[in-house]
C-alpha cells in the first residue's frame, strides 16, 4: 500500500501572497512528475461553508461535483490539475467544532474533558488523513497568516503530524514576502525572518521558504534568508511576480522547487512533462488579436468574486489565440438616469455576459443589457442568473408579458418565468433548496449548444474531469454543477417555443431547462449551470471558447465596417479632389 506523504504549505507577513496559486503550481509540478496527488485547504473562520458568505467579503464561492461550497482556491487546484475536488478537500474550524460538539453530545469522548487539543487537532488530523487516502502525495494549504489566533488549532495539528507520520513523510513549506525598498535600493529580508520565527515558535521549522518578490532573489540574499531561517540555501526559492498566474508553475520549476520537494520527501518521480504548461505560457505571450468582454454584474468591484469566472474567459482567449480584455460594468449603472448615455459603454464590446447571482439589486440594469445584446446582434452569455434573465426579457419584450418576472425578484408576478418548483416551495429552510453540485444534462441535435459541445467534445473530455457523451440518439449528454434554487417555469415552455426561442438542453427527465438560446441571433444562450467551475487553461470548456470564438467574429466583422466605411470615405474625399483638380 502507498504511504502518503504530505505538504503543508503556510503563509506569513501578509495575506494575498498567492498562496493558493503557489500550491495549485506544486500539484501541477508533482503530477507532470506522475505522482498521484490531492489537495485540501484548511480554512480558520468558523462558518461551516463559505455558502453563505458574502461575495464582496470572501470572493467567489467555487461548487465541486458532489455539491459542496467551498473556497476559490480549490477553483485554482482544479485549473492547475486533474483533481476533481469533493468536500472533503475544503476543511473549516466550523466543521471542525460543529463535529468535535456532535460527539461530545452523543458521548463519544466518555465523559472526559473536551479540549482544543486533543479533541480538536485529532479531529483535524483525521480529516486530513482520509482525504488524502491512497494518494502518494498531499498537499495541504492553511488559510490565513501565521501570527493569526483563528489557525493555531490547525498549526498545532499539523505540527503533530510530522511526529505521528516521520520526517521523511512530512514536508513543510513557508511562504513570504521579499520587499523591496526603493529608497534603500535593497531587498528585505526581516519580515520574512520574523514569519519563520514565529512559525518556529510553535514548533513548525519550514525545510523550504518560497519568497515572493518583484524580482529573482540574488544569491546573498538567499544566504542570509537560509541562515537566519535555518534551511538549506537552495531550499530559499523566488516566487517571483509573473504576468500571468499560468507561468507560475514554469518560473517555480526553473527555481528547482519541485526537485527540492521530493529530495526532502525522498521519493521516486520522473522528470517532469512541463510542455503543455510551455504551451500556455508561449501562446499568452503571443496572443494574436484582443477582444473585450463586459461583464454586467453586481459584484464587479471585487473581481475575486468572479475569479472562474475571469478565469475561463481567459481559457477560452487562450483557445482562439485571442487575448480577453474584461470589462467590468455595474449593472447598477444602467438602472441611472442617463442610462441610455451610459449603455453606449456596451457599444465597444464584442460580447456581453451576465453571470450568476443573488438577490434584487442591479436586475433591470442587467435586463437592459440583454436588451441591448439582443437587439444589437452582440454575442450574448448568460451563466444562471444570466441565463434567467434571458427569459425574463424576452418573455417582456418579444411575448409581451410586460410583468414577467423572477419570482426570487417579484413573488405576485403575473407571469413568474422563472419560478420554485412544487417540490421545494414546502422546505422552510431556504439552504435546503439550492440545487448544488453536478447534474446532466441532454443537448438536443441541430442547436447551437450541440455544435458547441460536439466541436470540442475530444479536447474537452480529454480530461478525466470532464464528460461530454455522444448518445446513441444523437444527443449529447454532458455533466455540469449547478448553484442556484430557482428553475425557468415550464407552464411557459411551448409559448417561447412558438416564438423562436429554443431549449436546447434540458434534464433527463425533460423536467428542468438547462440551456437555452435563440435562433435568429449570431450567438445568444444562456445556461442554468456555472461552466466557470469546470474550465481550465489545458482543457478550456466549450461554452467560454466558442462565446470567445463569437467574440472574435464579431470584432472582425465590426473592424470590416469600420474600415469600409473609412475606405469609402477616403474614396469620397480623393473623387473630391479629383472632381476639383478636374474642374
Ligand atoms: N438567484 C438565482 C437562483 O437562485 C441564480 C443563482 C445563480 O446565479 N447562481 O436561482
């Protein structure tokens, strides 16, 4: 049987070093090395899931396949590799407590003392171990910053472990941040001498310290850094700042992170097959054309909020070649009093997309965006509440069900086009009622979302991860997670269809709708599901390709007018001179 070996990878001096990207590179690095690996982020605060979390506070809460809410950095294990994350790989102190409670009521501990440790860190420690069950390696990413009161039990856990496991089997990793001083002209190495000291202070000494810096750290500092912090200078590695987060595995391998990692775990691995993520960073590097996106949101002033959402929209440049230029608009800006000045904001755009999300505020600035996308011709995304809204509108302004309305926004509606089906109206509890996690889905022949799928159908499904099946019948059948509670209401099903709109996937059972689109538009489809969690730059998820694709289209045929209408003018303006010189 495999003995695991575990990597636990904490961070200090300041939050937002790139800790999760630094892990998500070292899972890419070991599996190109062929080891089997997991993941699990141990986050510190006490909600049970980051579900019900603010957005604007936490940023995006990402969905695994088995339906669990949990942190965006598990969105950035599974970009980084082929791990299909479930909810044993997001562990909180809430959990944590809320199990460690449940026993000490139904008796477990026998009436003894319940206490941070053992009880608590025992309990951390059996997590750890049965996510990382039959992997050779697992990495384990502690949230927070060392220093932080919330993360001790998790730091005396995994202190613990090297005693438990032997130290050939545990490897800890620091992260830290190397500052330059303009004024002094010189790197600085005391915050990070003061973040090991106070890790060594609990009884962890890191053997590797990753340094984030604006530039490669010079050998003497790496010297100074490995005496003061008692590691091996080599063990001293730049995680230097790089334009795109997908060189950080390339710039972390050329630092010999990954050698350094199994000559401390001493284990067997081969070199690693680093070309696929060569691939990547060559081809952003040369990005051929430029597209820009709006995304039409409520969150957009926190673009951690959107973080797969950004992500995939890069995939899906990367795809075409292109590169994506966001723009994040408000939606609230369109509900203004000179919103039909400010909607001229969407006029540059060569594609529209309005994501998920919760709640009233900035719908009609939203719907009016719809609008525009679809009465423009503009290439149009609409991801659940996206894709919601796409019904809402066209229910107001092409059926002319002029109240037609959400029920989440309007619970008297005349027409709720989107509704609470039956079966969940009776749950009080409105947590109970999310549909979460993966679902199928079948794609109808002869539609837009069927050629989206079968055109990339081979790449995409490459990936273990990813399922997209042919059927027998013609149909596609595809597999995608879902966060949402409210579903488009089938009483109205045959009235959009009588009018051109078409429902091109929908649930097995032919019950839910799950993508939908219109005929007579270049590209207009909204889908019930969040794509966003199940891309990435090795295996871009059709839906972001294609929308880039349509994007691209657009902008080169814009750039057509545009330059005809200049070429014409030019023409008019020589016939002109022509004219007088003739004259
Ligand atoms: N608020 C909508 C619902 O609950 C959409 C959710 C979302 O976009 N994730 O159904």
């Amino acid at each position: 049987m495999n003995k695991t070996k575990y990597i636990f990878i904490t961070g200090g001096v300041v939050s937002s070093l790139g800790k999760g990207i630094a892990a998500s590179s070292i899972g890419a690095l070991l599996e190109a090395r062929g080891l089997n690996i997991t993941m699990q982020k141990l986050d510190p605060y006490i909600n049970v899931d980051p579900g019900t979390m603010n957005p604007f506070q936490h940023g995006e809460v990402f969905v695994t396949d088995d339906g669990a809410e949990t942190d965006l950095d598990l969105g950035h294990y599974e970009r980084f590799t082929s791990l299909s994350l479930t909810k044993k790989n997001n562990l909180t102190s809430g959990q944590v407590y809320d199990a460690v409670i449940n026993n000490e009521r139904k008796g477990t501990y026998l009436g003894k003392t319940v206490q941070v440790i053992p009880h608590i860190t025992d309990e951390i420690k059996k997590r750890i171990i049965e996510a990382s069950d039959g992997k050779d390696v697992a990495i384990i990413e502690i949230g927070g910053t060392v220093g932080d009161i919330e993360s001790l039990p998790f730091l005396e856990a995994i202190r613990q472990f090297k005693l438990d496991k032997g130290k050939d089997n545990v490897l800890y990793i620091h992260l830290t941040l190397v500052p330059f001083i303009k004024t002094a002209d010189e790197l600085k190495t005391k915050p990070t001498q003061h973040s090991v000291k106070e890790l060594r202070a609990i009884g962890i000494e890191p053997s590797i310290i990753i340094c984030r810096a604006d530039r490669v750290l010079p050998q003497d500092i790496r010297e100074k850094i490995a005496l003061f912090c008692n590691v091996e200078a080599d063990a001293v590695i730049t995680a230097k700042d790089e334009e795109s987060i997908y060189d950080v595995p390339l710039s972390l391998h050329k630092e010999k992170l990954d050698s350094k990692i199994i000559e401390y775990l001493n284990i067997w691995a081969k070199s690693p097959d680093l070309n696929e993520w060569t691939n990547i960073s060559e081809t952003l590097k040369t990005l051929k054309n430029l597209v820009t996106i709006a995304v039409v949101g409520k969150y957009v002033n926190l673009k951690e909020s959107y973080k797969s959402l950004n992500e995939s929209l890069i995939h899906g440049g990367l795809a075409n070649n292109v590169s994506v230029n966001i723009k994040y608009i408000n939606s609230e800006d369109f509900e203004a009093d000179d919103w039909k000045e400010r909607l001229k904001e969407l006029e540059g755009c060569s594609g529209i997309l309005v994501p998920g999300g919760f709640g009233s505020r900035g719908i009609n600035g939203m719907l009016k965006a719809i609008n525009y996308a679809r009465s423009s011709n503009i290439p149009y995304f609409g991801i659940c509440l996206g894709m919601q809204l796409m019904t809402v509108e066209y229910a107001r302004n092409v059926l002319g069900l002029k109240e037609a309305n959400s029920y989440e926004f309007d619970e008297i509606t005349p027409d709720p086009v989107i509704s609470i089906m039956d079966d969940q109206k009776d749950i009080g509890n409105m947590g109970g009622t999310m549909r979460l996690g993966a679902y199928p889905c079948v794609i109808s022949k002869n539609t837009l979302a069927y050629q989206i799928y079968y055109k990339n159908n081979k790449k995409y499904s490459a990936d273990n991860k990813n399922s997209v099946k042919l059927n027998h019948d013609g149909n596609i059948s595809i597999s995608e997670r879902h966060r949402h509670r409210f579903e488009f209401n089938n009483k109205y099903r045959e009235k959009f269809k009588a009018s051109g709109f078409v429902f091109s996937g929908v649930s097995p059972d032919d019950k839910l709708i799950e993508i939908c689109e219109l005929k007579d538009h270049p590209w207009y489809i909204g889908c019930q599901f969040h794509p966003e969690f199940k891309s990435s730059p090795l295996y871009p998820h059709p839906l972001f390709k294609e929308f880039i694709a349509a994007a691209l289209r657009y902008s080169n045929a814009l750039i057509g007018v545009q330059t005809k209408v200049k070429t014409k003018n030019k023409n008019k303006v020589k016939d002109k001179k022509r004219k007088t010189a003739a004259a």
